[in-house]
C-alpha cells in the first residue's frame, strides 16, 4: 500500500493541544472510533500532570459515544459544530463547559472552506479503502469528509475491516467551488449521480493507516406507538388527500424525513398506504424502515449522506449489495442537503418538532428556550425551500405536563414563513394560504390536546389586537409556570396578562 500502518494510539499522539480535528461521517455512521478514544486519554493524562490540553471538533453531524462522548467526558472538547446527539456533550454544553456552534448542516462544509471555523490541523477519515495515489473509498456515510480531508495538513486513515468494501461505488463524491465560481448542482431527479465515488487526497498528506474492526455504533429507535402510530397515519392520509386534490403531482414528489420514532412511524404509514404510489428519497439519513422499503419495492430510490441503520441493517445491504447498487447513493452533507437541490426537486419535507406555537413557528432545538437538545441539524435546509414542508410531535409530554402547543415558541428555529403544516397525534393544520388568527384557530383546535385547548383559546382572547395577537407579559406563562411546579397547566392568565 505505501502508506505507514501505524497504532490508534501513535496517531492520537499527533494531535496537540488547541488543534482543530474534522471527522468523516455523518451520525455515528462512517465516524471514527479508534483514535478519539485515545485522544480522550491523552487529554486525561495532561489534565491530570496540570496542563491543559482541549481540542476543536468539526464534523458533517453527530457521532458516536467513541467520539463526543468519551471526548467530553475527558473534556477534552473546547469548540465543536455542528450537531450532536450524546447526552454527556449535551450536559457539557448546557453547563456552559464547550463553545457549541449548531449550524445548518448544509452550511457547514463550506463554512470550513471560507475559513470561518478556522484551519483543520488533522482529518480523520474513516474508509473501507484506500489506494496508493489517494483515492480514499468511504464508508456509510459522507459528512464533510471530502472538505476537511483536502483542507487538512495531516490525514489520518481508519481503515475499518468491520465495513465491506462492496460500499466501493455507492458513494458520489462531489465537492462544489467556492463563490463568485459556483456552478448549478445538475441533479434533476435522486438518482442522478454528478461526482467520483472517493475522496481524492494528495497522498503525501497521509500520515498513517490505523487498522480497525469496529462496527458502527449504531442506534435503535424505541418501537412504534399508539401515538407515533396515530402521526404516522395522520401524515399518510393528509398526503394522500393533497394528492387526490391535485395540489401534489399524481406520480407523487420525492421525501426528506427526519430520524427517530416518529420519522419511522411516518414512513411505515406511507409505505402501506395504497393511494400513495411508490416514491423516492432525497434525504440526509436512511434508517432501517427506508430499507424495508426499498425491499418491498414501496420505495424506488433513496439518496442520502447516511445509512444510520442497525448494524444488522447495514450487514443486509453489504450481502445483497447487487440489489441495493442502483436503489441507493451517498453524497456530502452539502450536497444531500443542498436548498437548490431540494427546491428544484419539489421536496416533500418532515421534520420534527419540540414545540409549536399558535401560528405556526417551530422551536426543534431548545427545552425552555435553555437548554439544547441536539441541534437545528438538516431540518432548516429541508424546510425552507420545500415543496411542502410538515412538522410532526406529540401534542403532549411528560404525561400531559408539557404541552407541544404554547402560545409563543421558546426558542424560533422555523419561522411561520416556512413552516406549511403542522400534525400532531390530535389531527393536522393546514397552514397554507392562513391568516395569523386562521392559523391559530386550526392549530388549536386540530393540534392542541384537549386538557390545553381552552387553555391556549383564553389566551388568544385575552391578548392585545393586532396582525398577531400575543400578550408579551403572558406569552411564556406556560413555560414559566412548568419550571416553578413542573406542570404547564396555569390557572389564572390574570397573573400574566396586563
């Protein structure tokens, strides 16, 4: 091969203090896993002698407990961006110990490239091959990895044995020029393939091949339901209605949808749905429900930045990978969630959702407007430039304590600009074409649970006039109420408004 085989542990050894480290993947899919964990013990080690040593992390999404967790346990992390979902890096950033930048992730390649993360010191690019002139094969996922790969001083390589290479051709690799040289991304249909199947690097910047056999460290999702059911289901007949109706072409539009339980129970009740035909996905992360799909024929095509599936998942598609080669592609986050891309291709768009406010603004990031949860991750890019764009959670939480629907969002990620429908377990809410109180009225009346509903109609009534009717002094009265009893549900608006 050419290149120096070297230890997880010789290659963490080359990362110092205050560098800035990008990782391949995108979730925990196509991260690594070897040489973090022992940069999280050489971080122990200094802190331990008394000298500080915190690294920069940037990376196309999440990653797995190998990175952002073991990382932030030996707070080891000063800067990351831009999405995470481990509970020890969310602990730490709420307690104010790492500087988190939650960005969108179509942006955060090139973010890096205009040079306003600063300069990537080590890329650590997880592959299921490498070749001597560079030519880097992936595994299942992209991310940033073609960005930060080319930008960094020094590569380093885990070559993981627990990845087939039958990946070896799934992936289209293209990078875009920078302003005032962009060009159009020429996709037209998911399917369209427009870049390489690698990441070509200069070859001499690889220091070092870590051999590895790690499987990724994959997440299962909480079973379906009687409430991701009833979403799931609300979804699919809106869909097909707006179909019937002629407002949603008859041969259907291609689906972006969001990760977890709800996302599954959406894509189980589309693929049974009879009056909905088969469809295809332009998406930023495939799960297991998308490959079922794919296998009953119910989904034609799916073009992702990741394969976030159970190892299982995954170990089904590398044995049956002549039947998946033309039904799959992988590209970078730039690209999977380019906003040209989606508002050329008529994107039918699901996200989910915190909370909700009467007219229609989305909070997908922030309990109590404080606390951060994951981050804002793909859903603006999907959502904003959507042929139609849905927002689905339960209408209520914690037992009825939390009301999704609240008078104003604590935190605004998607504005009422961008935000078409609204579904909850209770019903839907058709936003197009409403006014302000319009909307307030149908969000109440089909989103809200009942226990919240005359609860959320007193305060609209006891608001000032305008456009938008809000009482500034009362609109966080929910909120405020949960964190002084633990239960949204005030009885006297009268404290509040004035």
């Amino acid at each position: 091969m050419g290149y120096h085989i070297i230890s997880a542990a010789e290659a963490a050894a080359l990362v110092k203090d205050g560098d800035t480290i990008g990782l391949s993947g995108f979730t925990p899919a196509g991260t690594p896993k070897a040489v973090t964990p022992e940069i999280a013990k050489i971080a122990e080690a200094e802190h331990a002698a008394g000298r500080p040593f915190k690294i920069n992390i940037l990376t196309g999404a999440s990653t797995g407990d190998s990175c952002d967790g073991v990382l932030s346990r030996a707070k080891a992390i000063r800067f990351r961006a831009p999405y995470t979902t481990n509970p020890d890096f969310r602990k730490a950033v709420n307690n104010g110990e790492i500087a988190y930048n939650d960005l969108h992730l179509s942006q955060m390649a090139q973010r890096v490239r205009y040079n306003f993360l600063g300069h990537v010191d080590t890329a650590i690019i997880e592959a299921c091959d490498v070749t001597p002139d560079g030519k880097i094969y992936l595994t299942a996922a992209v991310g940033i990895a073609p960005t930060v790969a080319r930008l960094a001083d020094r590569i380093i390589v885990e070559l993981n044995a627990a990845h087939s290479k039958n990946m070896i051709g799934m992936h289209d690799v293209y990078e875009p020029q920078d302003p005032p040289r962009r060009r159009a991304i020429e996709i037209y249909k998911p399917s369209d393939r427009i870049g390489v199947p690698y990441v070509q690097v200069d070859p001499a910047k690889i220091v070092g091949i870590v051999e590895v056999n790690k499987p990724d460290e994959a997440r299962a999702f909480t079973a379906p339901d009687p409430v991701t059911d009833r979403i799931g289901q609300n979804v699919a007949d809106f869909l097909a209605a707006d179909m019937r109706a002629g407002r949603i072409p008859d041969t259907f539009l291609p689906l972006q949808s969001g990760v977890g339980n709800i996302a599954n129970a959406v894509l189980g009740a589309l693929g049974r749905n009879p009056d909905i035909p088969a469809f295809q996905m332009y998406t930023e992360v495939l799960q297991d429900s998308v490959v079922g799909l794919i296998k009953q024929g119910r989904v034609k095509f799916g073009s992702t930045c990741s394969l976030s599936v159970t190892n299982e998942c995954l170990n089904d598609i590398y044995g049956n990978i002549d039947f998946f080669r033309d039904k799959l592609v992988l590209r970078p986050s730039e690209i999977s969630n380019n906003p040209e891309v989606v508002r050329r291709l008529g994107l039918i768009t699901i996200n989910t959702a915190l909370e909700v406010d009467l007219y229609g603004n989305v909070n997908s990031t922030h309990v109590c407007g404080t606390k951060m949860m994951n981050g804002i991750g793909g859903s603006g890019d999907f959502t904003r430039s959507a042929y139609l764009s849905i927002f689905t959670c339960p209408s209520v939480a914690k037992e009825g304590k939390i009301s999704a629907i609240v008078p104003m969002v604590s935190h605004h990620d998607h504005s009422e600009h961008s935000v078409s429908i609204i579904v909850t377990e209770q019903g839907v809410a058709d936003l197009r074409g409403k006014s302000p109180m319009e909307r307030a009225e149908l969000i109440i009346e089909h989103c809200a649970h009942p226990s919240y509903r005359e609860l959320l109609w007193d305060y609209v009534k006891g608001s000032a006039k305008g456009h938008t009717r809000h009482s500034l002094s009362a609109a966080f009265a929910m909120h405020d109420t949960f964190l002084r009893t633990g239960d949204m549900r005030l009885t006297k608006w009268e404290e509040y408004i004035k």
